[in-house]
C-alpha cells in the first residue's frame, strides 16, 4: 500500500458516521446489511447514509453487492488487513516483543472466531 492510499483510507474513517458505520459492517461479518439498516441504526438519514458508504467504498472499507431491490453492504477485511500490514510494515525496529501486546490482541480475534465456529 502507497501512502497516499493509506491517507485516503484514513481520511474516509476519520469522520464519526463512517467510523461507526465501517464498525458495524465488522460485526456483521460476513453477512453484511443492507443501506437501509446501517441507517436505521446509526439514526442517519439514507440519503446522507449513502454519501458516507460511498465515500467508504471509494476508499476501500467497503465493498456492496445488489441483491434484488437491496444493496448489501459488507466491510472489506482484505482493505483492512492491508492497511494493518502498511501500520506494521516496520513494527518494532527487530525487537518482536514490543510489539507482543498488539499480536496478542489481533490474535484474540481469531481466537473468538474459532470458539464461535465450534460452537455452531
């Protein structure tokens, strides 16, 4: 990832709405929801809903997909992960261990998705 691309990617989160908007689509991994829903619960009008996930889908953060009168929209955990690796790229200058606290808490999220995948 290019720094001017990780600049756009910041910038479309660094807004209260999108944030919140982008969070919600990572708790409804993989299903996703509708533009109508991601409105309804935020309490942001569709219209102004759909300017903030467009300016998110332009950056990257999300990804949509009709289906029938809907558009279905779901967070781009590939976008993510890119811009965590371009965070990382050079963690820790060599010294792993300084950077154990933050491995440790991405790997809780892989450690709550396999519990929740042996409890279906």
């Amino acid at each position: 990832m290019e720094i001017t691309n990780a600049i756009a990617s910041f910038a479309a989160l660094s807004q209260d709405t999108r944030l919140k908007a982008f969070k919600l689509l990572v708790s409804h991994e993989p299903e996703g929801l509708p533009a109508g829903e991601i409105a309804r619960q935020l309490a942001v009008p569709h219209n102004t809903m759909s300017a903030h996930l467009s300016v998110l889908a332009r950056a990257g953060w999300v990804v949509s997909q009709r289906h029938s009168r809907q558009i279905i929209y779901r967070a781009s955990l590939l976008h993510m992960d890119n811009v965590i690796q371009f965070l990382l790229q050079d963690c820790c200058a060599g010294h792993p261990k300084l950077c154990a606290s933050l491995m440790d808490s991405l790997s809780d999220c892989r450690v709550n998705e396999s519990a929740e995948q042996s409890n279906d």
